[in-house]
C-alpha cells in the first residue's frame, strides 16, 4: 500500500534498516510512533502510515491500534506521519 511502511514478519531485524529511516529522511510524526528495536527484534506486524492513508482508511477515526491488510498481511497501525509532505529531502 503506498503511504505505509511496513516491515513483514519473519523478516530478518535491520534488513530494510527502518530504524534509521526516519532521522534520514526527516519524518515527522502526527501521533504514534516510529519501528522500534522491540519491533525489529521480535519482527512485529507494524506498520507507520502515511495521514492520507490514515484520512482514506480510517475517516476522523483514530487510526492508532487499528489493523491494516497490506499485500495478505495484517499489520497493526503504530504510526501516523505529518500530512502535506511528510517526506522530506534526505541527507548527503
């Protein structure tokens, strides 16, 4: 789903480095929280989503807690980034 980051279970812990990516990226979020290393280590069906994804899914509902299917996989919502350009330019 685009707008979503998600890491899938049973993925190897660092293997697409989302730890990292917020600070290299600058995302900001609007509630929730970003992967964490509890996530990574026991690889937990999480997932950070993106406020237009959040507004088409969920409505004024809160979004946090709630489960997402993406690609066959449930993922439960940790993370709403900022709207209007989250995404920033990256470092270097």
């Amino acid at each position: 789903m685009e707008g979503a980051l998600a890491r899938r279970p049973g993925e190897a812990a660092g293997s697409r480095g989302l730890l990292g990516l917020p600070a290299l990226v600058k995302l900001a979020l609007r509630e929730g929280r970003f992967f964490d290393r509890t996530d990574e280590d026991t690889h937990a069906a999480v997932c950070v989503i993106g406020e237009r994804v959040r507004r088409d899914l969920f409505g004024f509902e809160p979004a946090l807690g709630r489960p997402l299917k993406v690609n066959d996989q449930w993922l439960t919502v940790v993370g709403v980034l900022e709207g209007g350009g989250a995404r920033r330019r990256s470092r270097g």
